[in-house]
C-alpha cells in the first residue's frame, strides 16, 4: 500500500524536522510528543504516515493521523503539537508548499468540466482529510527521488503536479484551487492577512483593511472570520504576541520594551494577554525559552 511505502521513507529519511533535497518538501520524525508552540501555518500540505498531529487556530482544534493530511491555505498563526508519539513510534510526516503560482497554472490548462465548480464563498483557511491512495501515489513517487538524484530535477516537477491535481480535484479541491483565483475571496482575505502582519503594532479600523481587500465591511467580516476563525483585532493579537515571544527570546530582560515595540501601551495589558496566550508571564516564558526549551519548530 502506498502509505506504507511512505511510512518506510520518512522512517529511513528522517530527523527531528529536515529541508529535504526536493525544493519545498519537508519531512518530520519525532518520537516525543512535544508541548504546545506557535508558529505561521505558511500555505502548505501536510501528510502525516504515523502517529498524530494537533493543530489549534484560534478556537478551532485539528487532529489529524495516520493516513490523513492537511492544508493550509493561508499563512496563519497557529499552535501545534505532536501528539500519539514514542520511542520506537515516532510520528511521520510529510509536508510541501503550495505555490499559488502553480495553481493557477493548472486552473488555466484544465479544460471545460474537469474541475469542480467552486462555491465562490470564503472556505476555513485549514481543513484536514482522508488522502486517498491517488493522493499518496504520488508523494511516494515524488520521495523516492530521494534515493534517486539522477531523476531529480527532470521528475519533481511532475510529480509536484499530479499532487497538485489531486488536491485541487480531492475533498477540499474549493480551499486549494482558490489559492490560484488572483479575484477569489481567499486571496481577498489573504492580501489582508498579509497587511496585518506587517502593520501589526499599530492600531488600525477594520474599515481601512475591509477597503484595502477590496470588500465592504460586512462581506470582510464574515469572509475573514471564516478563513481565520478570528476577528481582525483577534489575529493582529496572536501576531503581535508571536512576535513578542520572538524578541523575548533575545531580549529576556526587556518585556516592557518588548511589549511596547509590539504595539502594547499598558505593560499589565500586555502580560495578561502573554500569559493567557502562552500559559506564563513574559518573564518567566523567557527565563524558560532561555534555560533551553527553545521555540521548537511548528508545522503543521
């Protein structure tokens, strides 16, 4: 079966988390269940082969396992963990980006009546499925070149796309083809996912973002909570929160400066939400980060 072919290698393949030859592909072997981090989903497709994943956006909770994957389709900030691993039962997976570019490609070269017709509304920004075997044949394909450098750059891209087709034309083919509609309401809500993380510390009306993506403030609001199961203010708090976790990691001694540079005017504001983010003050998360747990890793 395919998936035990997978199983077998990311199992020869694979570390604690490695950048893989193949552009893109990522593989994970881990045989701990690790504590919760946060992390930016990035726009990706994750195949776990054994043991299991869990993912929280916002108030939403994905598990996923054994024969299963799941996509991102935006760049979202998220809390993960591995879970149902141990030694000798590591958790496997496999993980590649989704390039809108390539989408789109295919979108353009598929004749009439090959795709589903897509809803046109905004989908949640991560789903999790059963991957068929049509689905893995192709990982399996695409990790075997692994072994094989002489195929390498002549055969990746092939088999990139046929996983690409998979997913556009498999369960949640509406989530992945809307990455390559430059006019769908997923690229939309990403152009002000986007804007967000980059003005994170600075107050903003969510009219000036609903203006900027292109919606009226109803449609921004609805369509943006059901991709990032957030509110706007409720995402630019988990970035500004992830990037004062970041600089606490080089800065331990400063939380005032630190909140301060990440958009928070009240020091007790600023650990409260830490804290209820996190489940530590900003100090002793940092004392914590520094003594060697770190900020491990968090793919989906």
């Amino acid at each position: 079966m395919a998936l035990d072919e997978l199983r077998e290698l990311l199992q020869r393949h694979g570390r604690l988390e490695v950048t893989t030859a193949i552009d893109g592909v990522r593989i994970c072997k881990t045989d701990h269940a690790a504590s919760r981090e946060t992390s930016m989903s990035g726009t990706v497709l994750v195949v776990v082969a054994q043991g299991g994943k869990r993912l929280a956006l916002g108030e939403r909770v994905y598990e996923y396992g054994a024969g299963q994957y799941l996509v991102a389709s935006v760049d979202l900030p998220v809390e993960g963990h591995i879970i149902d691993a141990a030694p000798g039962h590591p958790t496997l997976s496999f993980s590649m980006t989704l390039e809108p570019d390539a989408i789109a490609e295919l979108l353009l070269q598929a004749g009439p009546g090959d795709l589903p017709q897509s809803s046109g509304t905004a989908r949640p920004g991560i789903a999790v499925s059963v991957a068929p075997d049509e689905l893995l044949d192709p990982i399996v394909r695409l990790l075997r070149l692994l072994d094989r450098p002489r195929d390498r750059t002549a055969l990746t891209p092939l088999f990139k796309r046929e996983i690409l087709w998979r997913l556009m034309t498999g369960e949640q083919g509406d989530v992945v083809r809307q990455l390559g509609l430059a006019d769908s309401s997923l690229n939309h809500i990403t152009r002000a996912v986007q804007w967000i993380r980059e003005n994170y510390s600075r107050p903003f009306r969510v009219e000036e973002v609903a203006r900027l993506s292109g919606m009226s403030v109803s449609a921004f609001h609805r369509n943006f909570q059901a991709v990032t199961a957030m509110t706007p203010i409720q995402f630019q708090k988990h970035i500004r929160l992830q990037a004062a976790r970041l600089l606490l990691a080089n800065h331990p001694n400063d939380v005032t400066g630190v909140g301060h540079r990440v958009g928070y005017d009240s020091p007790s504001q600023f650990s409260r939400e830490y804290r209820r983010q996190f489940g530590a003050p900003p100090s002793l998360d940092a004392a914590r980060m520094r003594g060697g747990l770190g900020l491990a890793a968090a793919l989906p």
